[in-house]
C-alpha cells in the first residue's frame, strides 16, 4: 500500500516530535545527576592535583565529598586586588560561567594563552590540614592544538613551588597533545618553581627533556609530537599565574607566608 506525501511528511513530522519529547525529558530528568557528576569530578581533580588522593584512586561519592569537606576550603577572590570575597558563596560560583557574562567578565588583554575574556572574580581552593595551609589549587585554561584545555595547578604553601597539574577537559589528539593526562609527565611538574625570584611565572614545558627539578626548576619535558600543545600548557598556566589571572591574589599569599 502506498501513501500520499501529506501522509508521509505528517507521519514522519510526529515520530519526531514524540521523540523530542522524550530526549526533552530525560536531558531534564538527568540535568541534576550530570551536574552532580561534574561537581564530584571537578571535586576529585582537586583533590588528585592537591596529592590528597592518587590517581584512579577507587573512593565512592561519600568518601570523595568527605574527604574534600575535610581537607579543602573554596574561597572566592577578586581577580584584579587579590582580596577573597565575604558573602560570596563558592559552592555556587561558575567561574566559566562568569567568564562569558559581559557583566562579570572583562575582555582580556592580547596573550599567547588565547583567552578571550577574563572573570573579575576566580575560584580558589586552600588546601588545609590540622589548621595549617599546605597548598593552594587554581583553575587553569587555555588554547592547546585542537580545544581549549581546562584544569587546576596546585602550589605549595609557599605559593611558588608546583604541588601538581591536571587537565579535566580537553579535546587534544590522543598519543600526542593528549599525553597531557600521562600520570608519568604531570608528575613532572611537583617540585618545580613557577615563579622566578621577581615574582614573574616563570615555568615553561620544553620542546625537548628538562633536567631535574633541583637543577632545572623552571621547566619541564615537552610532550613528544605535541609541540604546540606543550607551548600551550606554558602559556596558560603563565597566563592564570600572572597579573591578568591569579597572580595578586598568589603575590598577597607569598608576602603573607614571609610575614
């Protein structure tokens, strides 16, 4: 039996709308839970970046959220004095969010990381322990090869040595820009120095091998094949290190530990 074209096109018009309704539904009945799986994500790389928890390490969501609420204090802080925020409650700010709202965000000045705008206020994370400041975490993002990468670079107490880096998002060629996630080369990164004794982020991933961190304190191996993503990861931690990112906020934190 054949049908009419009306009868086609309205036929086809209705599994469409009935199957929108459906995709609708279940992207609003699971908004919830996915935002609650990037928060835990989120809470998890903070926590791995900090050296409070290994790398695939298996904990539940309880065990994550506790050791996070135990161990990690979130502050928000104005990007251009450095101060931290009253009132503003961090477990609700969007720094990406921010970022793209005109009225929270400036355009940002040239810079080699590629970012476009720059929220006037950025999210911190003080790592303590029995009431002692052991390392500080902030977001990090830039221009890579292909994406734009995102993740955190925690610093030691003193607010200049490199605890850890990690990325949560990116969209690098796997086997090359992607080594970006190798646990072997983030560990690289501990131990280093990512500002110079002036105070300027001064860190930077090589095209080739780096010596140790002892005697080569400010670079680090590049990633084999990756060269421009390597030469991105240096421009956007320099960038969120510096004066345009967190860097009053970082300086206060160093002139405090000297006091």
């Amino acid at each position: 039996m054949q049908h009419s074209t009306r009868y086609i096109v309205f036929f086809a018009a209705a599994v469409c709308a009935v199957c929108s309704v459906f995709v609708s539904g279940a992207a609003v009945l699971l908004s919830e839970r996915q935002q609650a799986n990037v928060l835990l994500d989120r809470q998890k790389k903070v926590l791995v970046v900090a050296g409070l928890i290994q790398e695939g390490e298996p904990l539940s969501r309880a065990e994550v959220g506790q050791r996070f609420a135990e161990n990690v204090v979130a502050e928000v802080v104005d990007l251009a004095s450095g101060s931290v925020l009253e009132g503003v409650d961090p477990a609700g700010f969007d720094q990406r969010k921010a970022a793209k709202d005109p009225k929270s965000s400036r355009e940002a000045p040239p810079n080699l990381a590629q970012v476009r705008r720059i929220p006037n206020q950025g999210l911190v994370y003080r790592i303590v322990k029995d009431g002692s400041l052991q390392s500080i975490v902030v977001p990090i993002s830039g221009k890579g090869l292909w994406s734009t990468l995102y993740g955190y670079i925690a610093l030691k107490a003193d607010a200049r040595t490199v605890e850890g880096i990690t990325f949560y998002e990116h969209g690098e060629t796997p086997g090359l820009g992607g080594e970006v996630d190798n646990p072997r080369w983030k560990s690289l990164w501990k131990g280093r120095k990512a500002f110079d004794d002036a105070g300027v982020p001064a860190i930077e991933v090589l095209k080739g091998a780096a010596g140790p961190a002892d005697r080569d304190p400010y670079h680090v191996d590049g990633l084999s094949g990756a060269t421009i993503t390597s030469r991105g990861v240096s421009h956007l931690v320099r960038f969120w290190l510096g004066e345009d990112g967190f860097g009053h906020y970082l300086k206060a934190m160093r002139q405090e530990g000297a006091g």
